[in-house]
C-alpha cells in the first residue's frame, strides 16, 4: 500500500475542495510538528498529535492486529473507538486502541496476536483450515485429557489479547464527585444543553469518551454557520466546546461512562475512574455506527464514512481507489473531498448492491451485484452504507426502554418532547432519543431538568 498522505493546500480542483482546505488547516503541518513513531521495529514518520492510526495509515500501513480466534486480519474501520480494529500495544501497554492514541516522538507501537507479523501471520491458516467457524469448547475436550490439555495450551498462546504490560498500572482509587447535572456525550445536543445548564446557575460535569468535542458534526464535510462565519467541522465543534467551558461547565473529554446505578455513574478517565452522584442525568451519546453486512466486510480497508472523512481532517485519504456506497448528501461531499484529494471515487448506482470485499490481507477490490450481473471492482478502500443506531444502552442501564423511532428505522430512548423519561432523574436528548434532535427539544430538555433539580431531584 503507498502512502497516503496529501498536500491540500495543492488542492485545487472538486467543488469542496474549500471544505478539504479547511478541514487541513485544522490539523495542517504548522499546527503539528514531525515526529517519529516505531512500528514493528519501522521508523514511521508521522505528526505530533494526530492518532497513531492516522500515522499508520499515512504511511501505508492499514493491517495492525489479527483477529482473537480465526487470526484474522484487522485494522482501523471507525477511526473513534467503536470498532476494535486498531488494538495494538502502545509504550508496552497492550490493547490500547490506536485511533484515540496521538503520535508522540519516540512511541513504540506493536502488532499483537500475529506473529511474525500483522501484515503476514502463519496463524491465519486457522481461517482458511475452518472456514465454517469451529467449537472450540467441543473439540479440545473430545480426545482425552492430554489432548484436551494440549490444546489448551496452545489455544492460550495463539488465541487471546496481546500480553501483560510491561509496568503494573497505578492503582489510583475513584476520584468522587457531585453535580447538579452529569451530560453523558458532548456532541452538539450534548454542548448547548451543558453550557445552558451551568448558565442557568446548575453544577455541570460533561464527559465525552472521544479525545475531541462535536460528535458526529466533528467529522462532517459541511460548513456550518457560526457567528456568521462558515465554519468547517471541527472549528464548530471546540467552539461551543469552548462555551460550554467559559459557561462554568466541567468538561472531561476522553472520559467514558460506562455503568450507571440509582447512585451514581462510573466514568473511566484516563487510569482514573469517576464516582459521579448527580441529581439528574442527561444521555445525549449519540448513535453507533455500524457497516452493512456484505461478505468480508471485516477486512482492513473498509472503513465507515466518518472515519473516511475524518481521515481527511488529518490530511491523510483512506485510499487511492475508494469505493462509495452511500447516496445521501453527506457521501456526495465524501466522494467530492476524496477525488480532489487525489483519489480515483467509484460510487455504486441505484439498484447495485456491494456482494463482498475482495483481497487476501486488505481490500484490493469488491464484488458488485446489479439487476443483471456481477461485476468486480478494483480499490483498495471501501466505504459501505454506514447503520447509525442510537446508543441506548447506558440509559437501559438506568432503567429506560427503549422505543421504535419508526421515521429513523430504529430503536431509541422512550423520552417525551422534554427529554424526560420514565426515571424522573434522567433525560434524553439528540439523536439517542425517540424523535432525535432539535433545538426546540434542547431547550424544553434545559428547562425541564432545572425544574427537576430545582424541586430538589429525586425528592
Ligand atoms: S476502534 Fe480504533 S479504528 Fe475503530
């Protein structure tokens, strides 16, 4: 695979090529200095800052681990921690996922589960010698105990999630904390509610899992409208970031809630976990995102359309020959940023159906179905129709159903016009909620959970 990092600022042909200037101008050169990283013994140039999955696939290299049980080949696919495909072990710390990690000169990153490599693994023959999948549970206890135990042993030096770290972790205890008001998700619902709250005299404590603030309008390849300026995604995002923190809100980025109880939340910061009590919660976590079944569509080279994009706000293109599934006005901007960042863009028309991705260890191509044939396709990228699906999961924890939003296809937070949901401490809010997100609902959400803390909370 060649490199893929592009000058934009040479950029001059696509009619978004303003939107890719822009988004390059956020993460440009200047903003962030060279530095090197190792690679499996590699020096890899790379830029202060930006995630190492970016460097990697910067500098050509789109395979870093393999899979638990078949070894099968994995790389970065969501570029924002949802996917698991860029764990790798980073400073000696194994399965730290390499999208959410920055280059820093001097880092030393390793493939784990492979050997000798990721890109070339021996292992990988378990694949193609089961490729009907296998029970592992029933065959290693069906030939006798020695057996049995053999296969046990070399199961557990194959199988598995890289190796212990070379430093035991700190063992820091909870850092306790009380709020008025704890915001799961600081996409834009997230930030307005959080800074609107602390303006209206509430304690506030925001926490985002992502390193960066803005959620899904971060990554989009739109200018959006700001104190009369366009501005591009990121732009847009730390600057309600930064009025949310001027409004007196706690912000913890890189902050995971991960459980939440009657008496508090567990948020994971960094070594550190949260104990957060508050008296009213609001979850605007936005959606997952997923990718559309199709054959292999786990192999390194698929990636969704936020991480294509976000790519792209790096400098860095997902390929040279990227195939487009999507049809919505978002992808139209993808396919236009990719071209004039130099990539040749094949985009499936109306009644083709994307069959399977192709190639060995990454994507080198795909199979098409159209009403008539199949047809192959060559690329070395593909970016499927991408299934966003509200995060419900955390607000279940704390007793929440969850409704059919039948406008969006899904499932979503049972919440009313206000938010407000079945627990009377906890609202819901952006796209995680039935209807999804307007600005109306984010100020009945606002006055509704100062009313609600205001009586006292849960009294
Ligand atoms: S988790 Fe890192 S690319 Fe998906």
């Amino acid at each position: 695979m060649a490199p893929r990092r592009i000058d934009v600022r040479a950029v001059t042909k696509g009619r978004d090529s303003s939107v890719l200037r822009a988004l390059y101008e956020y993460a440009s050169p200047e903003a962030s200095g060279p530095c090197t990283i190792e690679y499996d013994g590699r020096a890899i140039a790379a830029r202060e800052g930006e995630p190492i999955a970016i460097s990697l696939l910067a500098a050509g290299i789109d395979t870093l681990s393999r899979s638990v049980k078949f070894h099968r080949p994995r790389g970065p696919s969501c570029l924002r921690a949802n996917c698991e495909g860029c764990l790798s072990r980073i400073d000696g710390e194994p399965n730290r996922m390499a999208c959410t990690v920055p280059s820093r000169d001097g880092r030393v990153v390793r493939a784990q589960n492979a050997f000798p490599s990721a890109q070339v693994d021996f292992m990988r023959i378990t694949d193609w010698f089961f490729p009907k999948q296998f029970d592992h549970h029933h065959l290693m206890v069906r030939y006798g105990t020695a057996i049995n135990e053999a296969m046990q042993g070399f199961a557990r030096k194959m199988a598995g999630l890289g190796t212990l770290p070379e430093q035991p972790s700190s063992a820091l205890g909870p850092e306790e904390i009380d709020r008025d008001v704890l915001v799961v998700g600081l996409g834009p619902a997230g930030l307005s509610i959080a800074e609107s709250l602390a303006k209206a005299g509430l304690s506030v404590l925001a926490v985002d899992e992502e390193p960066t603030a803005g959620g899904l309008v971060r990554d989009s390849l739109s200018l959006h409208a700001l104190d009369a300026k366009l501005v591009c995604g990121p732009a847009y995002g730390d600057a309600l970031l930064a009025r949310a923190r001027a409004a007196g809100v706690d912000v913890r980025l890189g902050a995971s809630a991960c459980a939440t109880f009657d008496d508090g939340t567990i948020v994971i910061s960094g070594e550190r976990a949260l104990w957060v009590r508050a008296k009213a919660r609001v979850f605007a976590n936005g959606c997952h995102e997923s990718i559309a079944p199709f054959g292999d569509n786990d192999m390194p080279g698929v990636y969704t359309a936020r991480a294509a994009a976000r790519a792209l706000r790096y400098g860095v293109r997902v390929g040279d020959a990227v195939l487009v599934c999507g049809t919505d006005a978002d992808d139209d901007a993808l396919c236009d940023a990719l071209s004039a960042a130099g990539a040749r863009v094949e985009r499936l028309s109306a009644g083709q159906t994307l069959v399977e991705a192709t190639g060995l260890g990454s994507v080198t191509g795909a199979v098409v179905r159209g009403a008539s044939e199949t047809h192959k396709i060559k690329c070395d990228a593909i970016v499927p129709v991408t299934v966003r699906t509200p995060a419900f999961e955390l607000a279940g924890q704390a007793g929440v159903e969850a409704a059919r939003d039948g406008a969006r296809r899904c499932f979503a937070v049972r919440a009313d016009e206000s938010g407000r949901t079945e627990r009377r401490d906890v609202f819901a809010a952006g796209s995680v909620a039935l209807g999804g997100r307007s600005s109306a609902r984010e100020l009945a959400v606002v006055q509704a959970v100062v009313a609600f803390v205001g009586r006292g909370g849960a009294a």
